[in-house]
C-alpha cells in the first residue's frame, strides 16, 4: 500500500509539473507583422495600407515556400532593408517626407482572431514596419503560419482564406 501512495504521489507531481509547461504552439511559433502609420490622417492611413499590400505581395511568393519558424526569421531578417526600401518608395510616391524603418523585435499583441484560429494575448517576434512617428493606428498579422498572405481584404477584417497548398501548413500549426 505504501509503494501504491508513493508511486501516486510521483505520478501526481509530475503530471502537475507538466501541466504547468506549455504544449504544443508557444508564442515562439508565431512571426508577427506590424505597420504602425505616422498619424491618424486619412493620408497617412491610406499609405500604410498601400505598404501592407506592396509587402504582402512581394512577399507572397517567398512565404508560401517556408516551412519553419526559424527560416521566416532569417527570410526577415535578411530583407528588412528591402521592406525598408519598398516602403520609402512608396513613401516618396504619396508626397511624404517621413520615411520607414524596419525591424525585428519582440512585442506584445492582444488577443487575434483569424476565423477559427485564436492567438492568444502575449508576446511574440515581429517585423515592424514604422512609419514616420508611427503614432497612428497600426495594421497586423502573421506572418508565419502565413496567415496574413492569405487575407482577402486590405483591412483584414474578413477572415482568412486558405488555399490548398498552404493550408496543411496552417492545420500543422493549430491542432
């Protein structure tokens, strides 16, 4: 009776152990992306989402080929000097004379929704795009899983749209 109490105990601790680590995705499974425009003018909102687009798109091609966290850092790492570039273009283009800066930090995000996906509140890897002062509302996504490749508005307030090459992907990454 006594060896049935002790082995109960130890089971019981070390299931209490691993319930308190996390399983599956952690934060750490998530690159964000985050465009945080110089004000609130109707302008400068409007170029935000002109960068948003041009971004997505040029790296659409690249994200659909990535397969782990870790080759999207580096994919970002190795390009913020051409987010940098597209986005001043752009920049330029509209009239302004603020220009973008690129980079990868760690920040927190609240809660996201992308239809029956939730990222939870919490602190995760993201490219940030800031545009001039970078005090006005801001546009995000995620980047790897590459979920905001697969919006299907500029906003993206519609949910998410999977394609079938991407989607075993996703599904790897929220079961």
């Amino acid at each position: 009776m006594k060896i049935l109490v002790s082995l109960g105990f130890v089971v019981g601790t070390v299931a209490i152990i691993l319930l308190g680590f996390p399983t599956g995705n952690t934060d750490r499974d998530f690159l964000r992306f985050h465009i945080r425009a110089n004000s609130n003018a109707a302008s400068d909102q409007a170029v935000k989402y002109t960068i948003q687009q041009s971004v997505i798109n040029d790296f659409t091609p690249m994200f659909s080929n990535i397969t782990t966290m870790e080759d999207a850092m580096s994919s970002m790492r190795n390009n913020l000097r051409r987010i940098e570039a597209i986005s001043n273009e752009i920049l330029i283009s509209y009239g302004k004379t603020y220009t973008a800066r690129a980079s990868l930090q760690w920040e927190h995000f609240p809660t996201r929704n992308y239809r029956d996906v939730t990222l939870p509140e919490g602190f995760y890897n993201a490219v940030i795009i800031e545009l001039g002062a970078g005090l006005g509302d801001n546009w995000w996504c995620v980047i790897y899983p590459p979920l905001c490749f697969l919006q299907n508005n500029i906003g993206g307030n519609q949910g998410v749209v999977y394609r079938s090459r991407l989607n075993e992907i996703i599904n790897r990454f929220f079961r």
